[in-house]
C-alpha cells in the first residue's frame, strides 16, 4: 500500500519537476523573512521583559557622543540621562547648540556633568585636526561612545554632478565616524574596555543609485563597525542601520508609522545594547525591512526606486528644483557649503596642494573663484613654455640678422612674456604669507548650514 503511495508520488513529481525549483525559491524566501519577522519580535517585545541594558559601569565613567546637539544623537544622551549616566562629553562644530544642549541636561538633571568639545568632522581628514579629538578624549575615562554625527543629500543625483557635495559626505560620513571611532579606543581600552554605538543606515546595505556616495559611506560605517567590535575583545561595538527617522537631515517634523521619532528610536535602540551587534534600531524598520528578505535584490532595486523617487517629488517640494535656476523657491543652497567671496592665491605650484586647498575651502566645479583661478594657472604653465619655444626662435633670428636691427623685436618679445608671466603669477610672497591668517579667519567662520548634525 505504502509503495504504491509513494510511487504515485514520484510520478506526479517527475511529471511536475520543473515546478520544484521556482517552488523551493519561494518557501526559501518566506522563511527568511518569517525568521526575521520572529527575531525582530523576540528582539523588540519579548526580550525586553528579561533583559535590560547593564549601564551601570558607565555611570562612573563619561559618554562622548558626536552629533548630540539635534535629532537621534541628542535623543539618545536624554535616554541614557534617564538610565542613570550623567557624565557626558559633547562633540560638535557649533558651540551655540553645544552650550544649549549642556545647560538643558544640567538644568534637568542636577547632578550631570557635560563638557563640551568644538569640533568639525568636516575637517577629520587632515590628520593635524584629528589630532585635536585624539588629545582631548586622552584626559577622559571614557565608557560609553555614541557616533551619530552625519550629512545627507536632500536630492537623488548622479554621483560626479556636485563633486564637493560628494567629498563632504565622505568626509563627514566615513573619515569622520572613522576619526571618532579611532581617537575613543585608546581611552576606552586604557581603563577596561566599554561600548561604542555608531549610527549607520539602512541604504548601506546594498548600492543605491542617485544616493552612490551617501549609501557608500554607509556601508564602510558597517564594515568597519563588525571589524572593530572582532578586533577588541574588551570593547563592544554596535551597529545601528535605521530607515527614515524624523530629524532634520531627512526634514520630516513628525513621526509616522515607519518614520519614527528621535525619542522612540533612541528608546528601542538602547534596548537592545548586549543583545545584537547590527540592527535597525527600532521594531518599525525591521518591518520595513523585511522587504530585503522577502524579495531578492536584482527585483528589489527596480521595485524600491519609486519610493526615492517619492522622496525626491518631496524634497523639491520642500527646496525647490535644482536644475531651476530662476526659481524664486529655490533654496537648494541653503546647507550646502557657502561661496567664499575671496580667496587668496596659494604660492604653491605644486597641483596636489592646490587641490587639498580646493577641497578645504569647500568650493565646486560650478560655483568657485578659486577653481577658475586653479585652471587659469595651469593654463598659464603652458603658456609659458610655448612662450620660451617663441623666445628662443626669436633668438636664433637675432643671430643671424645685423646688430642695429636686433634690439627692438628682442625687448618687444620680451615684453610680451614677462607681461604674461606678470599676469598669472600671482601674489608676491609677502602677500601669501599674510594670506595664510586670512585663510584661516575663512576656516573658522564656516557656514552653519554645511551639515547637519543627525
């Protein structure tokens, strides 16, 4: 009886083979996304009820935290006030929001201590200012780090189309969470290790077009993120990839169904530190996210584009069109860096300079004094040389003429080249020296707008 049942089955199955495969491709998918579903579950609803964070061999100790003067990172210090810590070190580049956010957490809890250091990430790639972070968490024992500070892109666009707007999400995004990361391990394994928390995102867990380098730096934060935490085996560190949050960087005001609000994320978020080294952050996302699992990602990211560019209909909406110059809304501009109306020419020639002192100053390809002055320069460097070929033919006609017609055409082309030398050389060096002070008034009255602290 049972053979013949099995016989039966076998030749339905070899009649139906082909079925097998799209068949077993479907129960694969719907159990990883049933498992993601269970552990986000267990994670955000059930483990809460037996576990909770051990934070009081931080309390002792002080919490630096980056990007605390706004959004997810100053949720997050509210949070951990709430648990009981009450040192904490405050990292950021406007001293008026860092003096505000020190006296609201002493005014509310009494016995804080907040100190404060000003910093610009924007800045961490030039290893003589890192230095400065590096110095300073030196004089603390630090326990507990939060890295949340970032800049984002308020419209979809090809990577290369603002070339300066890209170097600025890497160096904020990725040299500046590497900085932070870097300059706290030292202090933190000194006195017994102790947990860093960095804010990534959901968008680095696969390229995303229109968002290439902000989904880029996003998953260096991730990789380098696991490979920290497996290199320190006294120094915990966790991930956080969530999805919209409302804080200024995305411009949501409130929060909704899967864009949560700063407080809501920071709560879940520091319920699951020593449960999970790379999560969303909050139960909303893990729904969200479950899409990844569901879907494989050569359907996903045709299926995921018109919601970026739902997004992009709402950021115009907000800021106006970028490709619409007269528009009186336009107001793209706003937080991104500032045209300096004067810059002073470098006395260097050497073009690797010139191009780390283009970068400094924050200017792009379509907007820069200094960038037109840059190719005018290097155009100028050709020039000269074809001008030596000329005075040296001109040279060479001088020998062979008589000597009384010689002296005019040779004063009249050396005339010419030293007027062309005169005009693209430059300042004198006194002037470059005097410029350098002027160079660094420029520096440190940046705009507020450059980034925004999440």
């Amino acid at each position: 009886m049972f053979s013949h049942f099995f016989s039966l089955i076998l030749h339905e199955l070899n009649r139906n083979c082909l079925l097998l495969i799209p068949l077993s491709y479907i129960i694969y998918r719907l159990t990883r996304t049933f498992l993601a579903l269970l552990e986000a579950f267990l994670i955000y609803f059930v483990a809460p009820l037996f576990h909770t964070p051990n934070l009081d061999i931080y309390v002792n100790r002080w919490t630096a935290v980056s990007g605390g003067t706004d959004g997810i990172g100053k949720a997050y210090i509210f949070e951990l006030a709430k648990l009981g810590l009450r040192k904490f070190i405050l990292i950021g580049r406007s001293e008026i929001k860092l003096n505000a956010v020190k006296e609201e957490i002493e005014s509310k809890y009494k016995n804080s201590c907040v100190e404060t250091i000003l910093f610009d990430f924007n800045n961490a790639i030039y290893p003589e200012y890192a230095d400065k972070l590096r110095r300073e968490f030196s004089q603390f024992n630090i326990g507990f780090a939060l890295n949340s500070v970032g800049v984002g892109r308020e419209f979809l666009e090809r990577f290369g189309d603002r070339p300066e707007a890209d170097r600025q999400l890497f160096r904020v995004n990725a040299f500046g969470a590497v900085e932070f990361i870097s300059a706290v391990l030292p202090s933190m394994e000194r006195y017994g290790g102790g947990q860093i928390v960095v804010l990534s995102s959901s968008q680095g867990f696969r390229p995303i077009p229109l968002l290439a380098a902000y989904s880029a730096t996003k998953s260096f934060v991730s990789f380098i993120s696991e490979a920290v935490d497996r290199e320190y085996s006294t120094i915990s560190v966790q991930c956080l990839t969530p999805a919209l949050v409302a804080t200024n960087m995305t411009y949501y005001k409130s929060g909704s169904l899967f864009v949560v609000t700063p407080e809501k994320f920071a709560k879940q978020a520091i319920g699951t530190l020593g449960l999970v080294k790379m999560t969303s952050g909050c139960f909303n996302h893990e729904i969200q996210l479950l899409i990844r699992h569901l879907f494989p990602w050569s359907l996903l990211k045709y299926l995921v584009m018109p919601i970026y560019w739902h997004h992009q209909r709402r950021m115009i909406k907000l800021h106006g069109n970028i490709n619409s110059n007269n528009s009186s809304k336009t107001k793209f501009n706003s937080n991104t860096p500032q045209r300096i109306s004067k810059i002073p020419t470098p006395t260097t020639t050497n073009i690797g300079e010139e191009m780390d002192a283009l970068v400094a100053y924050g200017s792009d390809s379509e907007n820069s004094d200094y960038g037109d002055e840059l190719r005018q320069r290097r155009r100028s460097k050709s020039g000269g040389r074809d001008n030596e070929v000329k005075q040296k033919e001109i040279d060479t006609r001088m020998d062979d003429s008589d000597d009384d017609g010689s002296k005019a055409p040779r004063q009249h082309a050396t005339a010419d080249i030293d007027s062309s030398d005169t005009e693209f050389d430059g300042p004198a060096r006194e002037d470059g020296e005097d410029s350098e002070d002027e160079n660094e008034d420029i520096m440190e009255q940046e705009d507020e707008g450059m980034y925004r602290d999440m």
